[in-house]
C-alpha cells in the first residue's frame, strides 16, 4: 500500500521532478498540441514512476486522485451545466442579462456581476457557483457586445475564489480556524472586510487590463446555439428566483453546520440533517435543476423529449471539461503521494521567519508544488499551529495569521491544478492564454490579500 510507502528523495530533488513534470506538461500541450486530457495523464505516470512510487500502486493511485477529483466536481459540473442550458435555451440568461444592462449600464454591468458573483459566492463553493452563473455572465457580455470575454469571466470567477479561499464556512478557511484555534467571527469579520479590495484590484481591474490587451469573443457555453432563442422568454425574476433556490439550500447547509459546531443547535436533531442533506451542493443543483425543467421546460410548453435532448446535448460539450479536470486533479495526487508536501514543510519549518510571514510562504511553495488550495492551505495551518497556539498572539493576529495561511494557498494556480482546467475550460481558454490571465490573477489576489492582512497584523 501506498501508506506504507517512505519517500526515500529530498524536497529538492522531488521539487526538481516537480518542475520538470510542469514544464513537460506545458511543452507537450503547447507546442506539439496533445490534447490536455492525454498529457495530464502521461505525465501523471510519468512522475509517478521518477518520484519512486511503488509501480504495483501506480494505476491504483492515479485512479484513486482521478476519482476523487470527479467525485467533488462531475456531479456539480454536470448538474451545474444542465442549469445553465435550461436558463440560456429558455432565453432567461437574456431576459436577465438585459434587465442588468437596464439597470446598472453597459460600462458597470461587469462591476455589478462581480459584486453578484461575491454575493454568491459566500455560501456557494467556487466550482458550483461558477458553473450556475457563467450563462448569466456571458448573456450580459454578449448583450453588451465586442470582444470582452477576459473582463467579465475573470472578474467573476474571481469573486468566487475570493469568497471561496477567504470566507468561513467554506473549508479551507474553517479547518485553519480549527488548527490555529481562531475566533471565529475575528476570522468572517477580517475575510469580509479584506473580500472586497482583494476582488476589486485582482479580479475586477486586472480582467479589465487582460481584456484590454487581449479581446477575445465570448464562446458559447454548454453546447448553446446563439439563434437558440425563443419568442417566449421567462420573466427576470423567474430565473432569479431559480437561480436563488440551490443558493439558499446551500446556505441551509452552511449555515447550521456552523451553528452545530458551536453548538447553537443540535446536530443530531432530524430537521438538521434534513436541511444540511437537501442544501449539499449535488442535492441542491439536483433540486434546481428538476425545477428548472419544471418551470422553464414543461410548464413553457416544452415536452419530454425535447428536454430530454437538451440535457443530453448538454452533457457533451462539457464531458470534456469533467475528465480534464479531473485528469488535472490525478496530477496533482501524484504529487502529493510522492511526498513532496510533507519533505517541503520539514525543510520550510526551519525558516526562521516571522510566523505570519512563515506560514504564508510555506502555503505558497506547497500550493505551487502540489496544486490543491486546501492541501496547502490544511498542510501550512497544521505546521503552523504549535507556533500560533503557544505565542504570545491576540485574537485580531491569529486571525490574520489564519487569512494570511489562505492567502498563500491560493498563490498562482498552474498545471497541477484542477480549478486552473475548470477555468481555461469553461472559457474555452487555451492553456498559454490561461497562464497569462487566470494564473497571475491567483497570484495577484494572494499578494493583494496578504498585503492587506499584514496591515491589519502589524496595526492591531
């Protein structure tokens, strides 16, 4: 077994693999055009063998990673894009998007969907809330027309990861709350108030200066058609309310976890696990879409077997999105079953470095070499906590300590990374384009958010 396994090579030379696996990654899908989902797969194996892992385990690692990564996002994917088709093919993604530009002009319509996105995006993890609201995002793009795809798709996939790295009850922030034994609102008060300035300078004006240097189309989105419009579109406010329904079971979800946590309510009680069931995110899409085809399909005079093409004319185009995610997630579970994190946290510990300096820079390292925000950001806080628990720190400087850990977990999102192929995907984004626009802005928001931390830990 894998877990019986002991890594045998240095944090260098596992870095140096590392590297290299990136760097092949990169040669093999720009500049011979291999397709992304065989490359990430190639390579996966590639640096399981170089890092040493046992070759018996080798496939059963690589599956279990790919698995897991498609257990977290296919269903939400999936779900998500079926939403998405029944708002856009209904002509509600333009009722909406029109109702938008009416209300808040052409020149802030991108402004007001991040600020949407950032609303959303607090109950609602990243790869969900991104999936429901692209059809949204680029209705209004195409409504207001020309070449501004980079400025509203990065603005609000920026938002989402905003809310997503910063914000209690997502997990990453909440499992560094537990490790750091942060108070808790300290820590929602701080990420709310850092959420803003973060989004507004990394998503918001640099999807502005990306789209002023590179204007690309906006791309159709789940197989849509754009003369797939009808006569009869659904009222605005039918498909806000739609869109409303998987937000506030989410939030349910959210919500009274939290609350059981501290014990405010019971968690054993049946309406609580009725409530945290129905708000999961795959129940939750699951519940929306069955309304979407209710309200949008059948009840508009749609009958079955056209609903029934629509979703299956769905699942194609994103298929493609799923398995190299998914393969982006295998990679980066070869990595971190090489062992790479654990050699680099020992060697980082050593650093000699401010705590809150120390733990942002050992998040960044580890999320540049195995991929996942929440490993990194997990794997920091857990190295991290003897010094935190037992220093001299106030409440307002461990809940710093803990959005500055965040911070560095969310450094640059590259190859290894699953959420930089959901990105590049769903835009229809090639992998140099998403280097240059998605990746610096991940980098971007971790040096804008721990700048503002550190303000606030030096201050307080």
């Amino acid at each position: 077994m894998t877990e019986e396994w002991t890594q045998t090579l240095g944090a260098g030379p596992l870095l140096g693999i590392a590297a290299g696996a990136v760097l092949l990654i990169l040669f093999l899908v720009i500049k011979l055009r291999l397709h992304a989902f065989l490359t990430l797969i190639l390579v996966s194996v590639l640096t399981a063998i170089a890092t040493g892992l046992p070759v018996g385990e080798i496939v059963g690692t690589l599956t279990d990673d790919f698995g897991k990564t498609l257990g977290s996002v296919a269903l939400l994917i999936g779900l998500g894009a079926i939403l998405g088709r029944l708002i856009e093919s209904s002509g509600g993604a333009k009722a909406v998007a029109d109702l938008m530009v009416r209300i808040f002009g052409e020149r802030r319509a991108a402004f007001a969907l991040g600020i949407t996105s950032l609303l959303l995006g607090f109950p609602i993890f990243f790869d969900a809330g991104l999936v429901v609201m692209l059809p949204i995002i680029f209705a209004v793009a195409r409504r207001i027309g020309g070449k501004n795809l980079l400025l509203f798709g990065i603005s609000g996939a920026a938002a989402f990861s905003v809310m997503h790295v910063f914000l209690p009850p997502h997990p990453g922030p909440v499992s560094a709350i537990e490790f750091y034994e942060a108070n808790l609102g300290l820590v929602l008060l701080l990420g709310l108030v850092i959420a803003f300035p973060t989004w507004y300078l990394s998503g918001y004006l640099w999807g502005k200066f990306v789209n002023r240097r590179n204007p690309m189309i906006v791309p159709s989105l789940f197989g849509a058609k754009d003369d797939d419009q009808p006569q009869n579109p659904p009222k605005p406010g039918t498909v806000i309310a739609i869109l409303l329904v998987p937000i506030l079971l989410i939030f349910l979800n959210t919500g009274l976890s939290t609350l059981g946590s501290v014990g405010a309510v019971d968690p054993g009680a049946f309406w609580v696990q009725a409530l945290i069931f129905i708000g999961q995110s795959p129940i939750a899409l699951l519940i929306t879409v069955i309304v979407a085809l209710l309200v949008l399909g059948r009840f508009r005079g749609e009958d079955g077997s056209a609903l029934e093409k629509l979703v299956d004319g769905t699942l194609g185009p994103v298929a493609s999105v799923i398995l190299i995610t998914g393969a982006g997630g295998m990679f980066g579970g070869v990595l971190r079953a090489s062992g790479i994190g654990d050699a680099l946290a020992d060697t980082l510990s050593d650093l000699g470095l401010p705590v809150i300096l120390a733990a942002y820079v050992i998040a960044v390292v580890l999320r540049l070499a195995q991929g996942s925000a929440t490993v990194a950001l997990v794997t920091s806080a857990g190295l991290m906590a003897p010094a935190v628990v037992a220093g001299d720190f106030g409440a307002m400087d461990v809940a710093a300590i803990t959005l500055a850990t965040a911070a560095g977990s969310v450094f640059a999102g590259h190859v290894n990374d699953s959420g930089f192929w959901l990105v590049g995907r769903l835009m229809n984004l090639d992998v140099k384009t998403t280097l240059k626009t998605w990746t610096v802005q991940q980098a971007i928001e971790s040096v804008v958010a721990f700048v503002l931390v550190l303000v606030v830990y030096l201050i307080f």
